[in-house]
C-alpha cells in the first residue's frame, strides 16, 4: 500500500490512499468541483519495514473558484 501526501490548496495535509506508486496526477473531488495535485520528487519509505510507501502531490489547480470562507456551497453567491 502507498499513500499521497497532499501539500497545498484546499486538502493541504491530507493523507490518502494511493493505489498506483508511479501516478503523476491526482485528480481529488471536493465539495462541488474537483481539484488537482501533481506529483513532485521521489517516493519515499519504499523499505520493507519503514512504513507505507510516500509520494508528496501538490496543489495544481481546482476545476471551479474555490471560496474557503464558505460552510455550505450555495453561499459563494
């Protein structure tokens, strides 16, 4: 098993599951867009018992504005 560590944007912090190691994107839904991490560096814990295996994904960009004010999605307007 490998996790994505995401840096940046609105799932700065997040840790998710990662089922392909070699994935370049990560294209993650969030609240009614969807916003995408790209991959930087090297894995990382790749050893036998160091962990799961690490990528570190940043924030690219996010298909619509996102407004991180907001509780509830139809309050941006």
């Amino acid at each position: 098993m490998a996790i994505a560590r995401l840096h940046g944007g609105p799932l700065d912090g997040q840790l998710l599951p990662l089922e392909d190691p070699d994935l370049d994107r990560m294209i993650v839904p969030y609240s009614e867009t969807q916003v995408v991490y790209e991959r930087r560096g090297d894995l990382g814990r790749t050893g036998e018992n160091d962990g799961p295996t690490e990528a570190e994904f940043w924030f690219l960009e996010a298909e619509d504005e996102i407004d991180p004010d907001s509780d509830h999605p139809r309050e941006r307007r």
